[in-house]
C-alpha cells in the first residue's frame, strides 16, 4: 500500500503543501456545524490561514451564520479522489476544524462569500497522517501542477497507454509479477505516482523527476525525461 522507489528517500510535497494543493483543487466539500452537515459545491482560496467559500443565500448553513454574532465553530470535509478510475479511488480525506464567518454578498446577488478561520488540520492518507497548524498552513504554497492535475492524469490514462508501458521500465522488474494493471494515480513537481493493480491488492510506486516541474509546461518536459531514461535503460533518479 506504501508509495515506494527503491531503499531510498523520495522527494515529496508536505503535509502543509498536500493541503493547501488540496484546497487549490477542489470544487467541493461538507461543513459540519450545528450537528448538520453541509455539502457545497464551491471553489475555495486561502489566504494565509483563512479559507474563503460560497454558498447560496438561500442556503441553511447562511441562515445559521445569520443568526450569530460571532460564527460558528465548524468542521470541513474535503475528500481527495483520483481523477483516473481505479480500485480505492479516495487518496486522502482532509478535516480542518476552524470558525465560519459571514463575509459578503457575492455579486451574482444569489450567493455569499464565507470566511473560515483554521485552527488545525488533519490529512489522512493510506500512507499515513499528517496534522498542521494555521501557522503551518500560511506558510505553505500549493503545488504548480495541483489545478492541473487531473486534466494531465486523465489525459496520459485515456491517451498515453504506450507512455505507461514505456515508464514501467524504470521498476523493479519484481513489481511486475503477475502483469498488474498500471495507472496514473497522482502527480506533483516531485514526480508521478503510479499505481499497480493486481487482483490481490494494490500497490503505488513514485517516480521521481530529474528536477521538479515548475509548471505544466515543465511538466511535459519533465516526462519526456522519465521516457527517455526508460527507452534507454537507464536507472530512475534517485535522491
């Protein structure tokens, strides 16, 4: 179930980048205040600590805030899921506890802008769990790739299966037994994650980029790397 790349260290976002490149991404979440839950569908900004969402005016959680002076303590729910269909799709669920203000009417004059103030977060992963600070949170900067990223895993799934098989080259060899399926699962400026399926389970392997990508751009580049070090036989970088 762990990502891995060989006995050594592999680059990696944080906790604090996988975060805030989580909330750079997603659409939607749930916000659990008064015992309820929820469910917006609603981009979110950061802004050091502080998260800013929508919801409709006509909305119960904006008639709830309405009634309070000074917010209401909360808990957010955002779920990040792989973009490419595979087995156990959920990569993380983020829950971040904080106070929800009312901030302004949007101009459409049918939604609100709301304002959350983050005390702590918790990112769980089958890999592990990671807890942040608001101060960690304002001090992280999201991944170049994070509002790409599922266009360019989607992208290389549905059109690059070639690629796929190409960079399969660069495993352990003993990875491959059995003939697993290979799909993109993730991606950051470290490298891409793969992921392995056989019918007795998964495994996700990282492979590590030359240099980070700095953009999308950089990331075709960056790719163009990893296949050429596989048409060539050369290793994969190691750290």
């Amino acid at each position: 179930m762990s990502i891995t790349a060989g006995d050594a260290e592999v680059p990696e976002p944080t906790t604090a980048e996988r975060v805030r490149s989580l909330l750079n991404a997603t659409s939607s979440l749930t916000v659990r205040a008064l015992g309820e839950h929820h469910d917006l569908d609603t981009p979110v900004s950061v802004h050091g600590s502080r998260l800013r969402l929508r919801a409709p005016l006509d909305a119960p959680l904006v008639a709830a805030l309405a009634a309070t002076t000074d917010g209401l303590a909360v808990v957010l729910d955002v779920t990040d899921v792989s973009p490419v269909a595979v087995r156990d799709r959920i990569r993380g669920r983020l829950t971040l506890a904080g106070r929800l203000h009312l901030a302004h009417l949007a101009d459409d004059g049918l939604s609100v802008h709301l304002r959350v103030d983050v005390a702590h977060a918790v990112l769980a992963t089958p890999y592990g769990t990671g807890a942040l600070t608001a101060a960690d949170l304002s001090l992280a900067a999201p991944d170049p790739l994070a509002r790409h990223e599922a266009a360019l895993l989607t992208h290389l799934a549905d059109d690059h299966a070639d690629a796929l098989d190409l960079l399969t080259r660069l495993l352990d060899p003993a990875l491959l037994t059995h003939g697993p399926a290979v799909r993109p699962l993730a991606l950051d400026r470290h490298g891409l994650v793969l992921r392995l399926d056989h019918s007795h389970g998964h495994r996700d392997v990282r492979l590590v980029f030359p240099e980070p990508a700095r953009d999308t751009e950089d990331f075709g580049h960056r790719m163009h790397d990893l296949m050429a070090a596989a048409e060539h036989g050369l290793p994969a970088r190691r750290p």
